[in-house]
C-alpha cells in the first residue's frame, strides 16, 4: 500500500548554489502587480487544450509573470524542475502520416505543469496557477481514482499559502560567519535565509497562512476504545464516527422506529428475515458492543444495515422504557446436538444503564414460548449464571456449572 495523505509540514528540497543565490535574489525584490495579460491567457488556453506544453513555452510564460531579476526565472527553471522531481518527457508534433518521423522537444504534460506552477507560487515566485487548477479540477470531477500530482492540485485552495517549503543547498564549500535574515513579501509570505559569508546556502519560506503543526500522539479514547493520533484531521473524523456510535449504543435516545414496532406487543422486538434492515443494523450494533465488552473474537451476527441476517438467526432488539434500543439478542439455529435441530442463544447485550431493570426476566417467557426450552451459548458472565439460577427452565440450570 502506498500512503497518501495531505500534507504541509515542512518539504525540503536541493538546489544548485548558484540557482539558490539568484533565487533568493530574485525573491528580496518586491513583488510587482499582477494582472494577467493576454499571452499568459493564451498559454493558459493552450496548456489546457493540447493537454501538454514545451518546456520552452513555460519558460516563456513564466518570463511574462516573474520578471523581477530581469526575467531572471528562466534561467532557473531547469534546476527547480529538477529539484521538485517534476516529470519531464518527450512533447511531439502529430505525424501526418503513420511511420513519419517527427521533431520534439523537452515539455511537461499539462497535470504536472501546473503542479509545477503551484510549487513556484508556494515558494513565492509570481505566477498564478488558480484558473488552470480550477480547470483541472473540474477535468477530473467524475474520477475515483487520482495520481498523486493530481490529489495534490485537487487540494489546491486548500493548501494555498499554507506550505512550508525549504531549498537547500550544498555547504562544502562555504567560509566565513553564519548569519540568517528574514523578510516578508507583500502578500505575506515569510522568507527566513541562512547563510555564511554573506552567501546564502538555505532559503525557507512560509506561507501566509502557514501555521506550526500541532504535536500528534497516538492515544486510546478510554470509552470507545479507539486508537487514533491526535491533531490528525482523518483520525479525528474515523474517531468521531466510531465514538458516535458507541455512545449511541451505550446512551441510546428514544427510537420512534421502536416505538413502532412495539406499540402491538413485544413481538414487533422480532428481527427474522422479514424485519426491516434497519433492526438488523441495530442487532448488529449491539453484537458488536457484546464483542467489544467481552473480548471476541468475531461479530456473532450476519446481517447489518444493509443485508438481512438469514433465516437460521434470530435477533431480538430490547425497548427500554422510554421506547430507547436498550439492548439486543441473538439465537441460532443449530444442529450440533440434536439431530432435528434446536435454537441456541447465542449472546445478550444490554446498556449498562439498563441493566437489572427487569428487561431480561419480562421476556424470558415469550422467548422460552418462541425458542422452546433453548441452550445457551457458554461461557455466561456471573450476571447471566445469577439470572438463570433465578429465572431458568430446569434444563437451563442442570447446564450450569455447579460449585
Ligand atoms: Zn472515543
């Protein structure tokens, strides 16, 4: 698996010294107004029609929106090019003919000539990829699937003056005191440029919205179990989910669905196949909460939201007194110790809020009538020994383990 996440922590990068100097020479000077003229347009135009640009046309177009430094930014695309790993490759004219031979040259696919452009704006440098990332954008609205390069654009308002990028370069052969100076431009980029003998070999910029990330640890939420990384934006969602629904479980509210169900007896609290899904759903809720608070291995219940549990289980969901899911059960039919099969309890579970309340012990009956003088799964919790002790058939106790 390949782990892609969104990301403005700190990127650093290398660069040739000579580059690095003019570079932040070029970003010193201030910042001039930017309206965009028509050939920038005409390149934007192109760039998105053809789908691949020269590299020679984005240095033109650079040219035309970077110019402090006399232009200086053409001169030093190559070895950012380089610095960012941006993938360059052969850009061909059409063949008139199958089997003629064609002159190329060095270009990027559109994709990742924007990619190209948004670093350049993130470190700084005058150029505006907005409209073409837009365009991009809506390109591959309808895909499920995305390159790195383009999750990366699809982020792109996202991340707008919210990197941290920093361009290295070789110190070997540096002399002299160290010194580090910092500078903001007008947009509020900030600028912070180490050197030694006045020459700079580390050029780190922020963006205007650039914040310190926040420290991540992995922690245990204590009610829901969870192990999830703090100040993570995805875990914090993942856990919101998961502890949702344990609370949900744990804390049920008054369902009017139940209430439903119930309001003709306590056997709308039935869940076969012909139960709506939703009451399969909850079953499956409270298995999962049997399985968590014991410590099981598997989720003893094969239906959920969005499937029936099949014919051979039973699930039977407990309506508080306020009309709340209070708690659930599950029997399977089994033939492991009768050849005609018998029905086997398979698991309670109720909300500790509900618990010995008498929710158990009022259905006993009706389910001993339903299920006939039924087994029960063991192990049973102290709770459940104690209960059938009270309220079992005579079968249901001679199984119980005798101290
Ligand atoms: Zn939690």
């Amino acid at each position: 698996m390949l782990d892609l996440q969104l990301s403005t922590d700190l990127m650093n990068y290398k660069l040739p010294h000579d580059t690095l100097i003019r570079l932040s020479g070029v970003l010193s000077e201030p910042r001039r107004s930017t309206t965009p003229g028509p050939s920038v347009l005409a390149f934007e135009t192109a760039l998105l029609a053809e789908g691949v640009c020269t590299l020679t046309a984005i240095r033109r177009h650079l040219a035309q929106t970077e110019k402090r430094g006399f232009s200086a930014i053409e001169e030093l695309i190559d070895d950012l090019i380089n610095a960012f790993e941006v993938c360059v490759q052969g850009i061909y004219p059409r063949p008139e003919y199958l089997g003629d031979e064609v002159d190329g040259e060095m270009g990027l696919t559109a994709v990742d000539a924007v990619w190209f452009l948004v670093l350049l704006e993130a470190i700084g440098l005058e150029v505006d990829p907005s409209r073409l990332a837009d365009s991009l954008i809506a390109q591959i609205e309808d895909r499920t699937l995305l390159t790195s390069t383009e999750f990366d654009i699809l982020h792109y308002r996202h991340t707008l003056g919210k990197r941290r990028i920093r361009l290295n370069t070789d110190t070997a052969q540096l002399v002299g005191q160290h010194s580090l100076h910092k500078h903001k431009d007008s947009i509020g980029n900030r600028y912070t440029v180490c050197s030694r003998g006045d020459l700079p070999y580390s050029l780190e910029i922020s963006g205007r919205k650039y914040r310190e990330p926040k420290p991540r640890e992995a922690v245990t939420c204590d009610l829901c179990g969870m192990l999830y990384v703090t100040n993570h934006p995805g875990d914090a969602r993942r856990h919101k989910a998961t502890h949702d629904r344990v609370v949900r479980r744990l804390n049920p509210k008054p369902s009017t669905r139940l209430q439903k169900r119930v309001a003709s007896g306590v056997a709308g609290e039935l869940v076969d196949p012909d139960a709506p899904l939703w009451m399969h759903g909850e079953v499956y809720e409270r298995a999962a909460a049997f399985r968590k608070e014991f410590g099981y291995d598997v989720i003893q219940w094969p239906g959920g939201s969005s499937t029936c549990a099949p014919s051979d289980w039973r699930g039977h969901l407990f309506a508080g007194p306020g009309g709340e899911i209070a708690g659930a059960c599950a029997f399977m039919h089994t033939t492991s110790r009768k050849a005609e099969g018998e029905w086997s309890l398979q698991w309670i579970w109720i909300a500790p809020s509900f618990r010995r309340k008498g929710l158990l012990e009022s259905r006993w009956t009706d389910l001993l009538q339903r299920y006939g003088d039924f087994d029960l799964e063991k192990p049973l919790s102290a709770a459940m020994v104690a209960f059938l002790w009270k309220h079992g058939s005579e079968a249901q106790r001679a199984s119980l383990p005798v101290f």
